[in-house]
C-alpha cells in the first residue's frame, strides 16, 4: 500500500463527539414532544445539516416542525462543544504523531460546519495537525456522495487514489470508498452494514490497530 496523504471525518472518529449529539438530541425531542426515532437519527451520521434535514422529514413526516426541532438540538449542543474540549478518542494521537513524523499531509474532512469544526478541532488541540479543511457546507452534496473527499484531495493536491481515509459511519464510509481512497473505517455508533462491508474496505476496532498496520507495511 502506498499512500501520499492522509484524510479524516471528525466526528466519532477524531472525536467521540456522536454520543453527545445524539444525548442532546432526544433532549430536544422531548421539549419539542417530539418522539425520538432512534433508526431516523442513526440515519443521518456522517450526513451534512442539509442531508439530516431531508432525512429527519422523510422520517418523521409531513407534521414535523422540523425548525423548532433542529434550533432545540443545536443551541443545546453547540453549547457543549463551543465551550469545551471533547475527547479524543483512542490511538488518534499515536497516529497522527506517527504520520507527522513521516511528513504525511493530513486534512480533516467533516459534515460538520467550517467554523463548529474549526473550534471543536481546536478546543481538543488537534487543529495543528492539519493542513486543509473541507467541511460540509462547502459541499453541494452531503455524504455518501464523495465530494467532500474530493475537494480535501485538491486542497492537499494529492490524487484521491493515493490517500489514506478514515471514517466511522457508513455514510461517511461510501464516500471515502467512492472517492477511491484507501479506506479504513473504525465504527462507532452504527456498524458496519453488510453492503458497506461488501465494499472491501479496511474495518478494524481502534486507532491503535490502524496504526500497527500502517508500521507493519
């Protein structure tokens, strides 16, 4: 395997951020009286606020005040993650030190907002490892659609073949396999679905594993 860059989701991955969306969330559904459809909300992972919109009305139907229900989920969780560090999850650090030390350029490239995205990386000092950003709205469309892969490769001006991806959700996932990087994906809330894991990627639990693959090459 050769690979020149090295590209990241954020969120579930970087971050153990999803757990916290998704806690927020049924918060808000519950002051709006809004069921909390636990299928629709996994649903939407890895998607930018323009996809998880299609998705959150097509799941909940036409009588959504689906407004009302988005604000209550974001003022309560851009209170958290604007305000403090979120962990780091396992192994991303190791990694990260270990491709800096092989000069590898890295990009970030997440569904989230450029400016959430841009704090949430710097509360967790992570933001120094990073050469690009691509974030979800720069994108017409949203994950699985791969051209949040593809603008991250043209930042970086690396050929997308020739980069490493990493994902945790399926959405994500299909984008980066889409985009033809090399693709691991370390799961986090949702598993790898059967037609994701036909796609022949790499999946492995942590980091760490990612890791001592990438040294044992």
């Amino acid at each position: 395997m050769t690979f020149k860059a090295a590209i990241f989701d954020m969120d579930g991955l970087l971050l153990d951020t999803e757990r916290v969306c998704m806690s927020v969330f049924q918060q808000a559904c519950e002051a709006e009286n809004v069921p909390f459809l636990e299928d629709v909300y996994l649903s939407g992972i890895g998607c930018n606020a323009k996809r998880i919109e299609e998705l959150f009305r097509a799941g909940y139907g036409p009588d959504i005040d689906y407004p009302a229900l988005n604000k209550a989920w974001r003022i309560r969780y851009f209170s958290i993650v604007q305000n403090q560090a979120i962990p780091v999850k396992e192994g991303v650090i190791e990694l990260l030190e270990w491709l800096k030390a092989n000069k590898i350029p890295m990009a970030v490239a997440t569904s989230t907002q450029n400016d959430i995205a841009i704090k949430k990386l710097a509360l967790a000092g992570l933001d120094g490892y990073f050469d690009v950003l691509a974030t979800g709205c720069e994108v017409e469309n949203s994950k699985p659609h791969p051209e949040i892969y593809f603008l991250a490769a043209e930042r970086l001006g690396i050929a997308p073949e020739t980069c490493l991806a990493f994902e945790d959700s399926n959405n994500g996932t299909r984008a980066a396999v889409t985009a033809t990087m090399i693709t691991y994906q370390i799961p986090d809330l949702v598993q790898p679905s059967q037609d994701v894991i036909e796609l022949g990627h790499r999946i492995l639990p942590s980091m760490v594993e990612v890791l001592a693959e990438l040294k044992a090459r």
